[in-house]
DNA sequence: CCGATGACTTGAC
DNA sequence: GGTCAAGCCATCG
C-alpha cells in the first residue's frame, strides 16, 4: 500500500491509528497536525472510509469531546463502550475530563 | 470542470 | 453562556 498515492485519507488513519491507549483527541488537531488546518470536516469525512481498518476512530471526537460519530457506528452506545473500556470518562456520549486525556499529535509527535 | 456532501470549527447574536 | 449560521477543504458523481 502506498498511503501517499491514497490521498488524504491514508494520512488520517495513519495518524489516527498512533492514538495511544485510554487517549483521544480531535478531528481538528489531526488535521492541522496533516497541514490542512481547516480542513477539519474531512478528518471526519475520511473516518468514513475508516471501516475495516485498525483505525481507532472511537477514540477520535471532536474539538468539545463529544462523540458526534458515534452514529455512524454499528451501535448506538459501541462507541461509548469502547472509550470506558480503556478507562476513559464518558458522560451521555460526551467524554469527561478530556484536558487530561487529550492526545495531541502536533505535539506528541 | 462544477456542484454537492460531510464523524468539524469558530465567530457572532 | 447557549444557540444559530457561515466557512473551509478534500473526495465523489
């Protein structure tokens, strides 16, 4: 596979797929850690096509720690799950405490 | 090539 | 301080 000759999207999942364990962060800082800055939505657009890869998307949420893709997982609650399961606060899809668990890979990478 | 879409972000009221 | 609206950028038809 040749990530650079994928595109976009490749990038996101790579970047995505460094996301450490009990850790999240948002579609914003990937981006902007990929160059695009402002090209937010389609850090979430690529999660779309992240289906059948290693791709933690789960841990991905957005800028105020909600989990806005949660719908586009097989259940409603999955996603949640998953984030309790690596030990991560989640309140009503919304992740709590999120300054200490965020994961910035503009400054952990 | 142009138009439409989207798991977001930020600014304004 | 919460809610509404516009912007931005890459991919697809």
């Amino acid at each position: 596979m040749q990530p650079e000759t994928l595109g976009f999207f490749e990038r996101v999942y790579g970047v995505a797929r460094q996301i450490p364990y009990g850790r999240v962060t948002s579609y914003g800082a990937i981006a902007k850690y990929l160059g695009a800055g402002k090209s937010a939505r389609i850090v979430g657009y690529a999660m779309n096509g992240s289906h059948g890869k290693d791709v933690p998307a789960h841990r991905v949420v957005n800028q105020k720690g909600l989990l806005t893709g949660k719908h586009h997982f097989e259940g409603t609650n999955l996603m949640q799950q998953l984030l309790e399961s690596e030990g991560i606060e989640v309140v009503d899809h919304q992740i709590q405490n999120l300054d200490a668990i965020f994961w910035d890979p503009a400054k952990e990478l």
